[in-house]
C-alpha cells in the first residue's frame, strides 16, 4: 500500500512528496524530529512530544511551523488514513529552503514532513531474551539534549554493535555512561534505578520521565547520576527505554552477563506498567 504523507500543508501518496535540495535539513542537517509511538491505533504521550519539540525548535531559533493543535490533527490523520493500528509518526522540522550559507537564513519558511511507519513493538521477542550492548566513545556534539536529525554517530554505533554481534551500544562519555545510541540507559542494584540525570550530555526522553514517574508511584528507589560500564556490568539489571523499544531489559555489556543474564524482575515490570499505564492516556 503506498502510504499517505503529510509535507507542508498538503497530504500526498509518498511517491509523490517533494523536498527542496535547497532545504538545509538535506544540506546542514539543520533540523530536529520527533518518533511518536502509536498503540491500538492511538498516540502514545504525544502531548512529552509536541513540548519537547517546541523546545527543540526554541533552542535552535526556528520557527513553528504549525501550532500543537495542528500538530495534534496531523498526526490523527496520518494514523486513520494509513490505518495503522501499531508504529509510530515519524516528525521532522527542517530550517526550509535557502541559498547554502553557514548563517540561518532570515526569510526560510520552516519545512514541515510527517509518515507513518508500522512496526510490531508490543511483542517484540527481545523483550522475552533481553539484548545485548556495548560500549563506545560518546563523540557526538555537546547538545544532544536537542533532538536534531544528526544521527550518524548513533547509526555508525549500531553497526558496530551488529558487527560484534551484539545489539547496540552505550556510549561513555569522561568515564560514565551517557544514554544508548537511541535511547536512554538504566541500571538496577539492590532494588534502586540509576540512571543519568539530565543536562545537555543526554536526550530527556518523553518515555524515561514517563517511567520514572510510573516507578516513583510503585515505590521503587530512582538515583539520577552518572554510572561507569563496570558499575553497570556489576548491576542486577540493566535496560534502556525510547518511544520505539519502551523498557527493553539489557542482559549483556560487552559480552559480560548482567546479573543473572535473564530479564530482571524491574525491568519486567517496568514494561509491563508502562504500557499498560500509556495506553490510558493515549490520544
Ligand atoms: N530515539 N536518547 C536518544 C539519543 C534517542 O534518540 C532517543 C529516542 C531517546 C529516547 O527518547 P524517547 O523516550 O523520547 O523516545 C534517548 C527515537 C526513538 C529515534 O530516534 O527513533
């Protein structure tokens, strides 16, 4: 089925949505995106998303391309006509179009592009088997609290992950680990949550404030600080959370059994809570 897609205003079949050469997103990688999670045909904290964008777009002074309403119908849309009942919107706002110049150009109109993807995510075996990661130099750019569309740092990360056999990294940064290539990093001892408070280091996902706040209610203990790879690979349980895995148990660090090398209680439940929980407040 060709999909509909949303560029600018308009919604066309995917074969026929165009973007400008010009557009500094191609050019500069001038741009900053959003992956909302859709469940049972509904958008799963949209609400974390669409602010986190509007931060994104502040930091960077770009301009908003449509208001949080607009966002909202847009992405409705996109989800009934191309009837996706599990997957995700994919979001991204380029600066527009402008001759190529280092400075932002003064009078680009912001380039605005959503699709659909579907995915099976609720029943993915890793969540069964856990997955493996390892770790890397942190050497992407010091803002990585904004949401920009470079990612070749974290796609260069997962191919060496795949090429070691294993399924994705942590990246370290000045001896402590950051986040994984794509989502946020967790580890648990003696019943506490550790995980990397926030700063420009990391990305503030929408799904790790969703699951720190849903284990604060369960009454179990959460340290936000920097962790090393040996305290992670000495750790009960580790994990990861994001928008497309939600909580995804780790059970290997550079080759090395987390714990017992099964997924860990917390981890399980964690999961569990959280899709159950989301789901209610889902749009
Ligand atoms: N990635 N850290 C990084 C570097 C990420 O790219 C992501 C999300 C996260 C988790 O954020 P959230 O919980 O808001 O999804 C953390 C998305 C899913 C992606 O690039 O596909």
């Amino acid at each position: 089925m060709t999909r509909t897609v949303y560029v600018n205003g308009e919604y066309l079949p995917e074969t026929e949505a165009k973007v400008s050469i010009f557009d500094r997103g191609f050019l500069m990688a001038d741009g900053v995106y959003e992956v909302t999670t859709v469940l049972d045909g509904k958008l799963i904290d949209f609400d974390g998303h669409a602010k986190r964008l509007a931060r994104s777009l502040n930091e960077l002074e770009m301009k908003h391309p449509v208001t949080e309403e607009e966002l909202l119908a847009i992405h409705r849309k996109l989800v009934e006509v191309n009837e996706v009942e599990e997957g995700l919107v994919y979001l991204q706002v380029t600066r527009g179009a402008a001759d190529r110049d280092f400075a932002y150009p003064k009078d680009a109109e912001p380039t605005l592009v959503l699709f659909t993807q579907k995915k099976q995510a609720v029943n993915s075996p890793a969540a069964k088997t856990g997955i493996s990661v390892i770790s890397l130099p942190d050497i992407r750019w010091g803002r990585r609290d904004i949401k920009t569309v470079q990612l070749l740092y974290p796609s260069m990360g997962k191919m060496a992950a795949k090429a070691q056999g294993a399924d994705d990294a942590w990246l370290v940064e000045d001896g402590f680990v950051t986040e994984g290539t794509s989502n946020n990093a967790y580890i648990v001892k003696d019943g506490v949550i550790i995980t990397r408070n926030l700063g420009n280091e990391i990305l503030h996902g929408i799904t790790r404030a969703a699951v720190l706040r849903f284990a604060a209610e369960a009454q179990i203990k959460i340290e936000e600080r920097p962790f090393t790879i040996e305290e992670a690979k000495a750790a009960d349980e580790a994990f990861v959370t994001s928008a497309t895995t939600f909580v995804l148990p780790v059970t290997k660090i550079d080759g090395e059994a987390v714990g017992t090398g099964q997924v860990g209680p917390i981890a399980a439940r964690l999961r569990e809570i959280y899709l159950e929980e989301s789901r209610k407040t889902a749009v």
